[in-house]
C-alpha cells in the first residue's frame, strides 16, 4: 500500500467518521462508556467523559490528543494535535475487537447458531410442537367447570 493511500483514508475517516450502525442515543451513550472504559483499561491514555455522548483522550505529557464524539451513530475524531495517531489506532482496535460485543450487550441479542439445513427443520419442528401441546392443554384448563 502507498503512503498517499493511507492518509488518504485517514484523511477520509477524520472527515466523515466512522458509521457504527447504533439505534438510539442510549445506544450511543453506552458506546462510548465502554470505549472510556477500554482506554481506562487497555491504554496508557488517561479519558475523561466530556459529555453523554463526547470523550477526551489526554497523553502522559497531560496534553488533550483529540475528542471522540458519536452523535447520529458515527463516530467522529476532533484531533486537538498531530500527535494523536496512536489514539486513532486504539479506536480502531476497540471497534475491531469490542464492536459486536458491545452492541449485544446493550441490546441483548441472543446468538443462535444453526449447523445444518438439518438443524433448521428440527428448530420448526420443535416450535410446532410446543405450540400445539399448548393449544390442546388450554382446552383441558375450562372441562372442570
């Protein structure tokens, strides 16, 4: 890849953010706690919430690198100074690996996973049934009557 590439990609990024598919401004909220919380954590960067929906990442020289806003489910980099590659690449790694993760946590998605065309069958199967013993139990509950 050439250099002209890349930064202009960077270029793109900085310019038009990075689109994160988040439904709601809850939803956004609890995005960027867990990304304060990953730079908590996971780097040597001090964050500190700025708002709801804004974060600021500080250096060790105690110096503001850049804000993090996610506003309209795009994640947006206001850099402060040049030097905030590293912090850029620390986001893309958060998204990278703590995207999906985060999303099903806040929404409660629950995996399901079918190994088969097999499988699919037996999961309509078993509805199906469930569904017919409940429709003739119902009948039994009003014969005491």
């Amino acid at each position: 890849m050439s250099d002209d590439f890349i930064s202009l990609s960077i270029k793109k990024i900085l310019e038009s953010g990075i689109k994160l598919f988040l439904d709601s401004p809850e939803e956004e909220e609890h995005y960027i706690m867990k990304l304060f919380e990953y730079f908590e954590v996971e780097t040597e960067f001090t964050p500190y919430l700025r708002s709801p929906n804004s974060l600021e990442i500080e250096g060790s020289d105690m110096q503001l690198l850049v804000e993090i806003v996610v506003t309209e489910s795009t994640l947006f980099f206001i850099p402060y100074t040049s030097d905030m590659f590293n912090v850029f690449t620390e986001v893309l790694k958060f998204i990278a690996n703590h995207h999906e993760t985060t999303l099903r946590e806040f929404r409660g998605i629950e995996e399901i996973k079918i190994q088969s065309i097999k499988d699919v069958n037996k999961i309509d199967e078993e509805t199906e049934k469930n569904t017919k013993e409940e429709e003739s139990s119902s009948d039994d509950d009003y014969e005491w009557i």
